[in-house]
C-alpha cells in the first residue's frame, strides 16, 4: 500500500516543501532513500546526505533544513526524532486494512454471539455460547473454545488458541501459536509417589490492550483466574503459569518463566530468560536485567533500582561484584621483588 506526503504530513502536523502528491511504500535509512521511499532526519551528522538523497520524502528536524533545494519532498517537523514510530504506526494501519467476513470452511457453534465486521478465517473454530467482539479479526486455524469472551477490535493470528471459559478484552493482539488457558502444571503424589493430576477449575482473563508474542503460554489458574492485567506486553515463549498475576502495563522480554501464584506490580520490566520462583510477590516498578534468578519477594523500593543475577541482587552491587569474581579465576601477580628471587 502507497502513502501520499500530503497523507503524512496531516497524520505527523508536519509542513510540506514539495510535491504533496509524492508517494512511498516504505521506511529507509537517509543514506539509502529510494524514490518510492521515505527517511527521517533528526541527527545533524546525516544531513550531509539530504543533499544527494533520492528518496521520495524526507522528514526533517527544522534546524536542518538545507538551504538549497533538494529532491526530495520535505516535510518539516519542529523535532523529527518522534516521527519514526508514528509514520511506523501510520503505514502498519494503511498495510492491515482490516478484514471482515466468514470463511464457509471455519466453523462457529451456532450458540455463539459474533460481533459486526469481524473476520474468520479458513479452519478457525467457535465453540458454544462464546462471544467474539465487534471488529475482530480471527486469522486462519485459530481455536476458540467454549464460554470464551472476546472484546473488541482483537487480532489472533494464525495457530491462537483460546481454551474454555477464557476472557479476552478489546484490542488484545495474540500472535501465532499462542495458548491461553491451558492447564496448569498441578501434580500430587501419591502414597507410591505416583503423581495424580490436580483438576484445574479456573480460567484466564486478559484486560484491554495486552499484546502476547508468538509460541507464549498462559495458564489456566487451579481455582480462580490467571490475569494480565491492561496494557500488558509479553514477548515471544513465555510461560506464565497457574494463578499468576501482571500488573498494568508491565513488559517481559522473551522465554521468561513466571512460576505458579506470583504476583508481578505495574510497570515492571524483566530482560530475556528471566525466572521468577512460585508464590513470591514483585512489587510496582521493578526492573530485572536478562538471565536473573528471583528466589524471593522484591519490594517496590527495591525493584525499582534494578536487580541483576542469580539469586539476584540490587544491580549496582552486581556490577561492582562482577568486576571483582570476574577475575577470580586469573593467575596470581609476581611482583617484580619476588620474580628476582
């Protein structure tokens, strides 16, 4: 799909030098700008390349403008440096035009309510009494079992599956192969240590706004509700287990592992592969670097200085210590009194 600078100047409040007529499909580097292409200048040291660009339009801080006349359509912004997410943003809505209609090889219960201008595509499946918002788009072999609430405007990729008695919010995005509410990894053993299944009884909510990776799972809590709570992102294999709890707007990168019963504040932020232990409380705020380890309960006070390690510990004293055992393997120094001896 093409754009017009006229299209983004409006969607950006930005003022136009050029043709407003000019259109482009993608986003390039300054120094590599195509005709059908558009760049952002904001950093002085790539102005250089305005002046030899071929791109199409070139968003430009003011104070770069170059005094000479250039080829590419210009459109002015005051500080361009907030520009790139928003044409991003622009030219992804313009590329997912939203789709709507049923595929005559999926199938919905006839039981299940499904909003107005929503797409399903081949092979999805419905079950009974469940409830797709208006304006959702179900991509092909997505799964969504019975008694499931959707909100509005969601998107589930190809592989989704939504088990029994779940509940979406609106505009939840689930990439492909996501799992939410499967059961939760509830074993007993018995008198000859053979391990007995735990039923488990409850469900997963999602609140508005949450956006899970591909291949990430969510389970189902034994008794109750597992929740991400609104604006909740998860990144790619994530395993969030039985009767967990996410805070508001709280971000993990991926293969992060959340054990069963932990309750994680708002506007936490994990790095890749960390582990937290079962039952433990995170407080709001806290920020745990890639790889650590949490065994114990994090207060708010002292997540927000971040922590780093396994068991982990407050991140300043982990760098200190690590610029000391990091070196404890080296051989020892000789003076040069005890070489001569």
């Amino acid at each position: 799909m093409e754009v017009t600078a006229e299209q983004i100047a409006q969607h950006l409040k930005g003022e136009i030098i050029g043709d407003p007529s000019v259109k482009v499909r993608m986003v390039a580097k300054i120094e590599h700008g195509k005709p059908n292409e558009v760049c952002i200048l904001h950093n002085d040291k790539y102005q250089k390349y305005l002046l030899e660009s071929n791109a199409g339009i070139v968003i430009v801080s003011r104070h770069l403008l170059p005094e000479q006349k250039v080829k590419p359509t210009l459109i002015v912004m005051e500080d361009a440096h907030p520009a790139f997410a928003m044409l991003l943003d622009l030219l992804n809505t313009i590329k997912k035009s939203r789709k709507w209609g049923h595929s005559l090889l999926s199938y919905r219960a006839w039981s299940s309510k499904i909003g107005k201008k929503v797409y399903i595509g081949r092979f999805s499946y419905v079950g009974s009494k469940s409830v797709v918002g208006d304006g959702c788009q179900i991509y092909p072999q997505v799964y969504i079992g019975s008694d499931v609430t959707i909100g509005k405007n969601c998107i589930f990729y190809p592989g989704v599956k939504i088990y029994d008695g779940c509940k979406v919010g609106d505009n939840c995005i689930l990439h492909a192969n996501v799992v939410i509410g499967s059961d939760g990894f509830g074993f007993a053993p018995d008198e000859n240590n053979v391990y007995k299944k735990i039923p488990q009884t409850g469900n997963v909510i999602l609140e508005d706004d949450v956006e899970i990776g591909a291949n990430t799972v969510v389970d189902r809590a034994a008794m109750e509700s597992t929740i991400i709570h609104k604006g909740v992102k998860l990144d790619n294999l994530i395993q969030i287990a039985h009767n967990v709890e996410v805070g508001e707007n709280t971000v993990m990168a991926a293969q992060c592992g959340i054990a069963g019963s932990t309750k994680i504040g708002r506007d936490c932020m994990f790095g890749g592969q960390v582990g937290i232990a079962g039952h433990l409380t995170i407080g709001a705020g806290t920020k745990i670097g890639a790889q650590s380890g949490i065994m114990g309960n994090i207060s708010s006070e002292v997540g927000a200085k971040g922590l780093m390690g396994t068991p982990a510990f407050e991140l300043g004293k982990y760098l200190r210590s690590y610029a000391k055992f990091k070196h404890l393997a080296d051989p020892p120094k000789v003076s040069k009194t005890e070489d001569k001896k």
